[in-house]
C-alpha cells in the first residue's frame, strides 16, 4: 500500500490511519487534525467535547497525513 500524501483526502470507509497517528481530518464540512485511538476519533485533543464523544467510527470522514515542517 503507498504512503499517502499531505494534500490526498483518504476516505476511512478504505483505510484509517495508525492508531495515535496525529491527521488532518474532516467531518460535518469541518477540516481539522485529529488521531483514531483504535476506537474513536479524538479531534482537536479534546476527548471530553460533545462532538467527538461517539462510538461511531463515520464521524469523521476523511483524513490525510499532516504536512511536512519548514526546512527554515
């Protein structure tokens, strides 16, 4: 399987990411970083947030891979 790329939208229904991987992730027109604990999603490191208290896995969408740093 090849290494996705910052900028390639990966639906979870084909593939999630490692578990505890920090993403970009979107859900509900919302694009912003999160990690799939093996579970769930945690988004914005704020486990106790109504909008990421779910069991359901389709909370979030799609996801792909953080950006790579500046070299600066």
């Amino acid at each position: 399987m090849s290494t996705p790329k910052f900028g390639e939208w990966i639906k979870c229904s084909e593939r999630l990411p490692e578990v505890h991987e920090l993403v970009v992730c979107s859900f509900c027109g919302i694009v912003s970083y999160g990690k799939f604990n093996g579970q769930v999603w945690v988004v914005n490191d704020e486990p106790e947030a109504s909008l990421v208290k779910t069991d359901i896995i389709s909370f979030v969408t799609h996801w792909m891979p953080l950006p790579e740093a500046p070299n600066e």
